[in-house]
C-alpha cells in the first residue's frame, strides 16, 4: 500500500506520534517543551523518525535532513542542561526545536502529496506547483512562527523582571 516497504512502516508510523505531540505544545505552550510528557513523545518519535531514514531513503537530502534533525535534537534537549542564562536556552530552545518541527513537516507533506490518493498520487514532479507552494507555506509558517515565539519570549521576560 502507498508503496512503503515494511522498514518504511516503521518509520512512518514510529514517527507519526511526534506530530500530534507538536502541535499539542504549540498550541498549549506556544513552543515545544523539552520536559513534558508531549515533550518525551516528540523526542522519542523524532528519533525513531530521523534515525530509520538512513535506512528507508536512497536520496542524499534524506541523509542531511535526518543528520540534521538528530544534531538539532541533540542541541535543542540538552541546552537546558547547561550553566547559560536562562533567558538565552529558552531562545535557542524555542527557535531549535522549531525547526525540527519544520524538518518533520517538510518530507510529511512531500511524501503525502506524492503517495496519497494510491496509485493516483496528488503530485507525480518534484517541481509541481502545488508541492512546491505546500513546502514553501510550510517555510512561512515556521518564519512566521519562529518570529512569534521570539515576540512573545521578549514580552515574558520584560514582565518576568517588572
């Protein structure tokens, strides 16, 4: 079905859960947050996601963008461990995590739109119009997302320290 293989079973299903998770973060916090409960199972799926696309893609950019998303992982889980200001690991916390959100939306929505109806796939060219503006909404809302959470970061610390 969808022409996905068994491994690539697991990797859609074993990172699908990150995605509810996400947007229940951002809705509730404006932001993903590392220590929660929707914070572990976004971790948890991310990795199973990032690491089993090494094994289910033959495309370079695959490799990079799951490359990618384990180091900004890596950088965005643990920051918060660290001696810096805490103002400063919740920027870089906010904006890092974000963009792994991006980075497991990008390839979501490309994959979608070109498996789903089966065997009639929405987009059949990586050039398509309709998969190139899918990707570049997906680039806009993290922007624009980014921008807002930068914005309400700013105002909090402003009150914070009133």
């Amino acid at each position: 079905m969808f022409g996905i293989s068994p491994l690539g079973w697991v990797h859609t299903l074993g990172s699908l859960p990150a995605i509810p998770a996400a947007a229940y973060m951002f809705a509730a916090h404006g932001r993903i947050v590392p220590r929660s409960t929707a914070g572990t199972i976004y971790l948890v799926s991310m990795l199973i996601g990032a690491v089993t696309v090494f094994l289910v893609t033959h495309m370079p950019a695959g490799h990079v963008v799951g490359a990618l998303t384990l180091l900004l992982l890596a950088i965005g889980y643990t920051i918060g461990r660290t001696p810096l200001p805490t103002r400063l690991v919740a920027y870089v916390e906010t904006i890092i995590l974000s963009v792994t959100a991006f980075l497991l939306m990008l390839p979501t929505v490309s994959e979608i739109l070109r498996r789903v109806p089966d065997g009639h796939p929405f987009v059949t060219d990586l050039k398509s119009p309709l998969l190139l503006g899918a990707q570049a909404s997906i680039l806009a809302a993290l922007i624009v997302g980014v921008i807002a959470q930068v914005i309400y970061l700013r105002r909090q610390g402003r009150t914070a320290s009133l």
